[in-house]
C-alpha cells in the first residue's frame, strides 16, 4: 500500500511539474497550482484516462440547498457524460494522428474544450461544497475584501452574475494570474468566457439540471440557498495553493 502511495505521488508531481511548465507559470507557484488541480482526483496517471472522482460527502449531506436526487444525477449521470466525452474525444483525436484523417479537428476540439471544462468545473464543484455551514475567513476574506469590498458586496456581486448567466453555465469566482486579484465571470456552457490562466476558486453550477427538480425555474431561490452548504475551507485552500502561500507555508497535504 506504502509503495502505491508513492508511485502515485510520484506520478501527480510529474505531472504538475509538466503543468507548471506548459502555462509558464514561476516555478514554485506553478507546480503548487498545478497540484491542487490534480489532487482533486479528476485524472488516474495509472490508466492514463479522465475519471469521475467520487463525491466527498453523502448524496443527501446538501439536503440544506440540493436535494440527494439532483445530487445523484448530477454526479453520476451528467458529471460522468462529461469525463466519457473528454476521454472518447481525445480517443478519437488520436486516431486521427495515426490515419492523417483530420477532417473533423474542430469538432473534436471543441469536444475536449466542452467536456473538460465540464469535467474540471464539476470536480471543483463538488470540492467546494459540504454540510457545514460557515462564512470566509483570514487571507480569503482578506482577499474579498479587498477585491470586493465587503464579502457581503462579493456575494451580491456572485449572485447576480450567477444568476444572470445567458442559458447553461457558471457563477466563478477565480484568481487572475496578472494582476493576482480576484475576478468574478459567468462561464457560459463549461468553456466559455473565461481569462486564459485564470484558476477557479469557487464555482457554482446554474444549468438547470443543477436545480430544476427542487426549484423549477426558480434560479434565484437555488443561488440564495446555496450559500449555506459553501465549504469556505476548500476556497481558501485553492487560493493559498494559487497564490504560492501554501508552498511558502511549508504545507503538502
Ligand atoms: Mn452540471
């Protein structure tokens, strides 16, 4: 078991280091980033595929705000259609390499762009909930409000952006690596509207299957409600991961 852990950790820092170097990030800061993305457990290095990792609390531990059916279907149907998409996708690109035959490069491109922001969303998603209620504090509060304000004007600011989005997407507060503060967008479907670099912090999914079974087309009620079951801890720590603190901390878990 020992010597599995390792290989493992082995294989995630591989592939952070590789991550760090691809988006040009400074080292320290870059691999650190790039570990938090893969500790999430959204890719298995052994069999070399996207995975949907399992939800880390019980399907009626939202109850709070998302009822265990939603959660069901969400995780298990929808979430997982998003890591088969990616994986076919890239399968299918692949062969397309072996054959010479790239007449449908952009289909598929758009296919990996579409699935894996899904696939990365929903991951994060479902890290930055939980059954304890609680409210931001220390360097993430900090942070918000400096960039915001207030964390009340934060809030206000998420939740009409949430609210707002033009059909499928996301309310995401994420952290832009030019300027090192915080930026709120409405991703639109599961790719669109981002700042390239930008890192998620804090997302939240306002495609009606997210919501439609307790609130119908209540959108609003689904985004007021769901401020009680934020897991502030997992924000926080992938802003410290973002931002280098953590390496700086000394911390690895
Ligand atoms: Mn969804």
């Amino acid at each position: 078991m020992a010597v599995e852990v390792t290989r493992r950790e082995v294989l995630m820092g591989l592939g952070a280091a590789a991550g760090a170097a691809v988006l040009g990030l400074p080292g320290e800061a870059g691999r650190t980033l790039a570990a938090t993305l893969a500790r999430d457990g959204g890719y298995d290095a052994d069999k070399g595929e996207y995975v949907l990792p399992p939800l880390p609390y019980a399907h009626d531990a939202l109850e709070a705000a998302i009822d265990a059916q939603t959660m069901q279907l969400h995780h298990g149907k929808h979430h997982l259609a998003y890591v088969n998409g990616l994986n076919a996708a890239l399968k299918k690109l692949a062969e397309a390499r072996q054959s010479g035959d790239f007449a449908l490069v952009q289909h598929l491109s758009r296919q990996v762009a579409f699935h894996g922001g899904g696939h990365a969303l929903h991951t994060i998603f479902w890290n930055n909930m939980g059954p304890v209620p609680g409210e931001p504090t220390g360097p993430l509060k900090a942070a918000l409000e400096r960039d915001f304000g207030s964390v009340e004007a934060f809030k206000a600011h998420f939740s009409a952006a949430a609210a707002a989005v033009e059909g499928g997407g996301w309310g995401i507060l994420g952290l832009c690596p030019m300027s090192g503060r915080l930026v709120i967008l409405q991703g639109e479907n599961q790719q669109k509207l981002t700042i390239w670099g930008m890192t998620p912090l804090l997302v939240l999914d306002v495609w009606e299957h997210a919501y439609y079974l307790r609130y119908q087309n209540r959108r609003g009620d689904y985004i007021k409600a769901w401020w009680q079951v934020v897991n502030w801890d997992d924000v926080a720590r992938r802003l410290a991961a973002a931002t280098g603190d953590e390496a700086r901390a000394g911390s690895s878990s």
